[in-house]
C-alpha cells in the first residue's frame, strides 16, 4: 500500500501561503508536478500513491479525477496570483501510469495548465509512460497536445527480473514506444531499475545495452529499495527472494556508469544521464535545485519558497474536497534557515553542477579538503569553489553530506 504521510501542521483550508512565501516568485521558476494515481498492475515493490481500478471500486472514475485536477490548477492559479508567479517552466505527468488517460485527458490538463498559470515557450512537458501504452498514434497526440518529452518505464530488458518487479509490458514494446515517441518528435528518457533480487550482473549489463542501442535523451537507473508495505518487502521478510546487497547494487551502479559513458551518456545528478545539457529534465533539476512547484493530484506534494504541502491521497477523498471548494492538502510544514540550508546540501551535493562552497558553514568547509583527500569529492572542482563528488563519491552520498552536516 502507499507509504503514510510524513507529519506536518494543519493546511488552511482555502490553500493560501504564509505571509512572505509568495514575495520574489518573480525572479524564481516555477514548475507543475500532475500525479495520476490509476495503475493497471500493483507492482511488488511499488509504494506510490497508486491504485488500481479494482482496488478503487465505485471510486475508479478517471473523468472525476480529471475534473478535480482542473479544479486543483485554478486553486493554483488563484493562491499564486498574489505573487505575480513566473510562467510555468516544466511539467511533469506522472503516477501511476499516466498514458491510462486518453492523450486528450491528458492535454486538458496540460491546457489548463498554460491557460491559468502560463507556459514558457521553451518549457519542458513531460509524462511518464508504460511502453505498451505508447503507440504512433498516442505518440502523435501527445506530441500535438504540447508535451515535448516522454519517460518510458524500461525498468529491465530481462523478462525474469520484469517479473520479479511485477512488470507486465512486452520488453519488445520499449524499442517501438521509443521508435514512435521519436518520430512524433518528442524526446526520450528510459527508466531502470537495478539490484532486483535473483538480477545478476549480466542481466543488468544486458538492460544498460539494450537502453543505449534504442540511442534515447536521457538515461535513468536508481536502485532497488524494499518499502515496508509492499509485497516485495513481505517476500523478504518471509525468506522468498533475497533482500538487495549494497555491494551488488554498488558495481551495477559502477556498471551503469561505465556503460552509459561508452555510449555518449554524461551523469549530471547520481541517478542520471544525458545525451548534454539540452537533454538533462529541468524539471527534475527544479527538485534538486530547491525550486518551486505545485503539486496537482492524489497525495502530490508542493514546495513553495520553504513551504511544502501533501495532498491527501485517495481519489475519492481527493475530488470531495475540491467539490466543496477546499484546498487538497492534507497538512505543511514551513521549514526554517537550517532545515533550508541542509536540504541544500542533500541536494546539490548530488549534482555534477556541485555545490557551491560559499553556502557551506564554516565548519563544513574545513571538511571539504578531507573529502577530497579521500577520494570523495572532486579536488579540481574543489578548488574552484564547487563540491562535486566522485564516482567514489556519488556511491557513498550519504557520507559525503554526513561530513559537510557536522553535528
């Protein structure tokens, strides 16, 4: 099932911000995240806020979710406006299995998107997809709706590890959604997974090939983690599969690097690659750069200036609050200078960009010079003001952050 919310304080009920969240969004960009919670399949190692038509029952009304969103975007339209808000830069569609919605739904929102908001004329629109959903046809409206960039859900191009992660499409059917995403003139990212249990490293070396042979944008691969809740967590515990082992998801991490590197691809952010700067997602950039965005859907989070919310997560719920004129959101939390400053951190330092030393504290600078001396961060870059990390770096993050937030 979905992971619980994190705790937060109560979220006014008309949506609105604090005093001063809205002041300089003129001089920041501003992104759309739309979640779409509807899912053919539950995946076992899914803990998204995801749901089946099954599971939802008499709820399982795609046409109301559809209409909740709207109403979610002139919600946004109308707490932002205070702020005279920059056209939005990046849209992001993602779930779930967005392509569960017709291309026309789809382009409704993205409509109301650029209607109430605004759009860039360079901006990046972008939805995730299942390759079986992905056809010339649906290719071409999604292109003529405005979206300019799909991410296909390759996962594996193994059908024993699909299996494992209860993946149902047709590994033939990846190279013919990118075939036809290209010829609708849409970019491409691929999506994969790595440290499925019983993946051995020939088979993770066999989906980084067959990802760089089909020549997409962009490149994704991040490690398996097992989310209590899931039932990937529960064949675990019970002794089923065997759990993921840092040091295995350690060399297909070195692996992926290696590969795709060969293949013309450039890490810029630990989990992903790109053909060049051009094809990195802005989007997610926005994320790790501390941007804002506004979360549209069942269980969508927002950040705005230091203000993040959550919506609450089931559709039903969801739609009856917007029917009643309410704000989605479940609860908020407004973070403080110092949780700010170490989310900074956590991120940036995950860039190939880097982390600029100057908003280190300065105790955390001192660090920098041990990390390069061992071999975690980048002493070329350090040297020019920027934490970058390594590969050695990037595959021990955690303690790379650890030592630039003492105490």
């Amino acid at each position: 099932m979905p992971s619980t919310f994190p705790p937060g304080d109560p979220a006014p009920a008309d949506g609105s911000l604090p005093a001063g969240a809205l002041e300089g969004m003129p001089a920041r960009t501003l992104g759309v995240y739309l979640h779409v919670p509807f899912c053919r399949v539950r995946c076992g190692y899914c803990d998204f806020n995801t749901y089946t038509l099954p599971e939802l029952g008499a709820d399982a009304d795609t046409g109301r979710y559809v209409g909740a969103a709207l109403a979610e975007v002139d919600l946004a339209g109308r707490v932002l406006a205070q702020g005279d808000p920059p056209p939005v830069s990046t849209v992001f569609i993602g779930g779930g299995t967005p392509t569960m919605l017709a291309p026309a739904a789809l382009g409704a929102l993205l409509g109301r998107v650029r209607e109430v908001l605004g759009l860039t004329r360079d901006a990046e629109v972008t939805t995730e997809a299942n390759p079986d959903t992905v056809t010339p046809r649906v290719a071409e409206q999604l292109a003529a709706e405005g979206f300019t960039r799909v991410s296909i859900g390759m996962q594996s191009a193994v059908p024993d590890v699909l299996r494992t992660l209860d993946r149902t499409h047709d590994p033939a059917n990846v190279e013919r959604a990118v075939a036809a995403a290209r010829a609708a003139g849409l970019q491409v990212s691929l999506d994969l997974i790595y440290g499925t249990p019983g993946e051995s490293l020939e088979d993770w070396r066999t989906s980084l090939e067959t990802a760089v042979s089909l020549d997409p944008d962009h490149v994704s691969a991040y490690a398996l983690v097992v989310e209590e809740g899931t039932r990937l967590a529960a064949q675990v515990r019970r002794g089923e599969v065997p759990a993921p082992q840092d040091d295995d998801e350690a060399d297909k991490y070195e692996l992926a690097d290696r590969v795709l590197g060969r293949g013309g691809y450039h890490w810029y952010e630990i989990s992903n690659w790109a053909r060049g700067p051009e094809h990195r997602c802005r989007h997610n950039l926005a994320y790790w750069r501390g941007g804002d965005w506004w979360g549209i859907g069942p269980g969508a989070h927002s950040h705005v200036a230091g203000v993040r919310w959550w919506n609450v997560k089931h559709p039903r719920a969801y739609a009856d609050r917007l029917a009643a004129g309410l704000s989605p959101a479940h609860a908020r939390e407004v973070l403080g200078p110092e949780q700010r400053h170490d989310e900074t951190v956590l991120l940036r330092s995950r860039l190939v960009e880097g982390l600029p030393t100057e908003l280190l504290a300065a105790p955390a600078r001192t660090a920098v010079a041990g990390l390069v001396a061992d071999g975690l961060v980048d002493g070329r870059e350090a040297l020019r003001g920027r934490v970058v990390p390594t590969l050695r770096g990037r595959l021990l993050a955690d303690t790379v952050v650890h030592r630039l937030l003492p105490g």
